[in-house]
C-alpha cells in the first residue's frame, strides 16, 4: 500500500470509509495497533447507529421477528446496503426487500416491515389538504357528461400501497398493544394496504384487490373513465358501476384525494 | 446603524448568551404545555429537513416561544468531494422558515461521493485539509447566507500525517472563513485523553473571542474515552468548563442529551449547575 503521505485528502476518506464498512479490510500502511483500535470504535459505532437508525422506522416488525432476528437482518441489511444519502431515514430504505428475502417462510414479515416503512414516509410527508364529499361536489357540479370519463386525481403526499396475502393491519395493531394475544393473520383473499395522513397522524386500510388496483392506476395518472373500465373487466358491468362510485365515495371519505381535474 | 445579530454581537447588549437544552422528542410535551425554564432550544437541524408533519409544526411551535439554534450532523464540512446540494438547500429551506439564532456542524466529515457514515469521522490536520475546509465553509456560509459556527469534534485516532494541532487548525479556519466556533467542553476533555494533549493548551490555543456556544455532555470511560451523550457531565468536564467560562465573553451553553434521557427536571438541574459555574466563574479574574 502506498504511504499516507502521497495520498490526497479524497483517497485517504475512501480508504477511511472502506475501513469503516468493511472490519476485514486490512489497515494502511503506517497504522498502528492504537489506530486499529480508533478503528474498531467508528465501525461499532456506525453499526450501532444505522441498527438502531432501522429499528426507529421497523419498531414492530423488530418485535413481530424477536429482537436477534431483527439484529442480525438489520445488520445485513447495513452491509448489503451502505446508506448513500445524507438522512439517516433512508438507511430504512429497502428493508422490506432484505426482510422478504431473509423471511422466506414467514411471508408476512416484509408485508409488516412494508407498512411500517410506509406509515414512517407518510409522517413527514408533505402537508396538504385533503379535499372532501362537499368541495367535490361543488366542482364535479360543473362537469359535464364526458368530463367524468376524463377525470383524474392527485391523491395526499405520502399516500402508499400494497397488494398483500396476510392481514398485516390485525398484526400491526396486536403488535403495538402490550397486552394482546398474537392474532390470527391469514386473510381468505389477498388484499391491498393503503396507507396516508389524516391529519399529522398516518393511518392504513385494507381493501379488495379491484379498489387497489383502482388506485394504483389513478395514482399513476389514468382517468376515471380509464379505471372503470379495467372495473368492468374485473367485475362486470353492473357490479363495477356500483363499485366506481362506492370506492370515489370512500377515498374521498377518508380524505385521500387531495384535487381534481377534468 | 444597530442591527441585533445574535453572533457579530451588534446589539445593545452585545452578543447572545443564556442557557439552554437540545429538544428531543421526549420532551416535546414539556415544552408545547409548559414555560420551560431555558433560554433557547437546540435543534438537530436534518430531524426537520423534512417536507411536512408533525415534527415540523411542534419545532415551530417551540420557536414561537423562545429562540432556537439549528445543529447539524450531516454538513460534512471536510469531505474532499465538496459540500451535498440537496443538502444544503434543504438546510437553507429550513433556516428561513425557523429564523434560528445560528447554525452550527462539526469539523469532521461524514461521507464520499459513494458512501455515508453517519458518523463525526476524524479529519487530518494538514495544510491540504484546511484549504478544503476552508473552501467548503466558504460555499456553505455563502448559500446559506449567514455566518455559521463550527464545533470541535470527540475523535478515536489522530493521523501520522498531522501537520498541526486541532486548536491550530481551528484558529486558522476561523480567521480564514470568518466562521464561529462551537466549543464542545467534553470533546476537548475526551480528545485530550485519547490523543494525550493538554486541554488547557487547547482552550488557550484558539481564538476565544470567536465562541458563541458552549456544549456540555457526558461520555464513556475506557482506555478510550468516548462521546456518548448518554450520561451525566463528569467532574473533570465540569471542571474544564469552569476555566473556560473565566476566559470566554457572552456564550450561550448548552447540555447535550442523546441518549438514556432522563425526565426534564433532572436536565434542567444539570443546567442550573452550569448556570451556577458560569456565574462563579465570570466573578473571578480572567485566568
Ligand atoms: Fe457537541
């Protein structure tokens, strides 16, 4: 190795930094068994930090998988994915994918870790207002028939979703209170988890797979006219008029729909 | 013309000076309901470099009732590959909308182009290294647009590359940039342990008239101490604060609590207690 004189200051904080995430690397010429141990104490300590950093955001799932379990996939996690941003936040970024390839057999595991990860974006999302029943109406007032079809929605900052196979909903409540039982989590349909802000508070609900996918493709921009149709296709006409206007009706019930164009 | 700059000093009762504690989440209670005894809060600024929620309201809340310091962890100031945009702009979104009484980072650095520690890592005192640093609170001071203070870091390991002491190299920042410092009693205390130097040589080696702020904390024993933020202030950091406070003007001082948080009232006795040294302190000859 070359000696630390003739390294410039950006070469010795790589090397610096590939010491610090990798506690095999062997130490720079010219270091001492006192700088080895200055070593020791920065890699503890950033592993210490982003371990406790992912358990902040993954406080249940933590608990739901016992705490050596939670150790040792966090600690992957931090070695598989060494935090590249500046807000200790996103070291929790892409846990849920470590955490549905370390839980093979407990599927439910990443779902939870999903939720959990989604409540914490939608805390510190943006502040905005949710647009209710009574505002809409006044502006779906002055649509005209071929609006309706051409409608589209932006939905609250920090709104997420999910489809899921477990009801991660039960275990993320069960989970939260000392005294409950472990619950029954299997759901007879897969479903979907849609998490958003009331208020400064972020909250979840599970509904049937055709609202997701309704959802999930007002999200991304299509038109009311566009996500009746896909209704139809999984419901039938009849049952799919119905539920277009039930599931408008809800989203704006819950306050998940921030405006409307036409 | 009077203006009332809190770090120039440029006001009739010259700069700020008080005693206050850092707003952690388990004090947000006390000090949305209560009149907490302090003087100013202080803040880790990339808490609330966030779009929205509730973090944000409280933080204003609390800055409607009394002043509050922005602190950061994550500037970077001596990281060879510059200062982060993203950052930085953030950092000036949230400045403007608090009106902090300054802000403040560590000298140290933090992250490569590639990767982030999320740690204070320890920077070599060369010739190099001042040049960079100086350049980047340059930058930084600039964007944001203020002057900012700049605390002195606990390390773990000095280089065999070092071509000046840490208080050399600080003196020399700050005349060079016109930046404030941060005086972090306990890290001169665990530094000069770890690296076997005279804290007092430290004290006398920088440029007193520039520190605005004081931080106080515990640490962890060991062959090598470490800066913990998890437990009292030790009589030796006690101490060292003492002979300071003789030699500093009007500071503002501050306890730094991170972690094992006691309730309120035993931190705001552990603030009375610098209080009371300050003001023994300020009754005594300059050393
Ligand atoms: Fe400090």
């Amino acid at each position: 190795m070359i000696a630390a004189q003739t390294l410039t200051l950006a070469e010795k904080q790589q090397e610096f930094m590939a010491q610090v995430l990798d506690d095999e690397r062997a130490l720079p010429d010219g270091w001492t068994p006192r700088h080895a141990a200055g070593m020791d104490i920065y890699r503890n300590a950033y592993r210490a930090r982003l371990v406790d950093a992912v358990r902040d955001t993954y406080e249940r799932t933590a608990k739901w998988v016992g705490e050596d379990a939670y150790r040792q996939a966090a600690a992957h996690h931090v070695i598989t994915h060494p935090p590249k941003s500046w807000t200790l936040d996103h070291a929790a970024d892409g846990f849920p994918e470590t955490l549905r390839e370390l839980f093979t057999n407990n599927p439910e595991v990443a779902e939870l870790g999903w939720l959990e990860w989604a409540m914490h974006q939608a805390f510190v999302a943006a502040d905005a207002e949710p647009m209710d029943a009574a505002k809409f109406g006044e502006v779906a007032a002055s649509f005209a028939e071929e609006d309706w079809a051409s409608m589209r929605l932006t939905f609250l900052p920090g709104t997420e979703q999910l489809p899921i196979t477990h009801d991660i909903g039960k275990l993320w409540r069960a989970l939260g209170d000392e005294q409950a039982e472990t619950p029954e989590f299997t759901l007879e349909q897969p479903l979907h988890c849609i998490v958003w802000r009331e208020g400064f508070k972020p909250v979840f609900m599970q509904v049937e797979q055709h609202e997701g996918h309704a959802l999930e493709m007002m999200r991304g921009g299509a038109s009311y006219g566009e996500m009746c149709e896909t209704l139809i296709e999984i419901l039938g006409e009849e049952r799919a008029v119905a539920e277009a206007g039930a599931i408008l009706g809800r989203w704006l019930h819950n306050g998940l729909i921030a405006s409307v164009e036409k | 013309m009077t203006t009332s700059d809190p770090l120039t000093g440029n006001s009739v009762s010259g700069p700020f000076s008080g005693f206050g504690l850092g707003l952690r989440r388990t004090h947000y209670q006390d000090f949305l309901e209560g009149d907490v005894a302090v003087d100013f809060v202080e803040v880790i600024s990339e808490n609330y470099m966030v779009e929205g929620g509730n973090p944000l309201r409280i933080l204003e809340q609390v800055r409607a009732k009394m002043p509050v310091i922005m602190h950061g962890v994550s500037m970077s100031i001596g990281s060879a590959d510059g200062l982060d945009r993203d950052y930085l702009k953030k950092l000036k979104q949230l400045a403007d909308r608090i009106d902090p009484l300054w802000v403040s980072d560590h000298l140290c650095w933090t992250r490569t182009s590639a990767h982030n520690s999320h740690d204070l890592l320890p920077l070599p005192y060369t010739h190099e290294a001042l040049d960079l640093v100086c350049d980047n609170i340059d930058h930084a001071q600039n964007t944001l647009g203020r002057s900012m203070l700049f605390e002195n870091p606990s390390s773990y390991m000095t280089f065999p590359e070092d071509e000046m002491t840490e208080w050399e190299f600080i003196a020399a920042m700050s005349m060079r940039t016109g930046c404030y410092l941060l005086l972090d009693v306990n890290n001169i205390y665990v530094s000069a342990h770890n690296h076997g130097f005279s804290a007092e040589a430290f004290l006398n080696g920088l440029p007193l008239d520039r520190v605005r702020q004081v931080h106080l904390a515990g640490h962890t024993d060991g062959e090598i101490k470490i800066d913990t933020h998890d437990q009292p202030v030790c009589d030796g950091v006690w101490d060292l604060y003492a002979k300071a406070m003789r030699k500093l003007g009007p500071v503002a001082t501050m306890i730094e609590r991170d972690d094992s948080i006691p309730p309120l009232p035993e931190l705001l006795e552990e603030l009375d207690m610098a209080a009371k040294i300050a003001e023994r302190s300020r009754e005594l000859e300059p050393a």
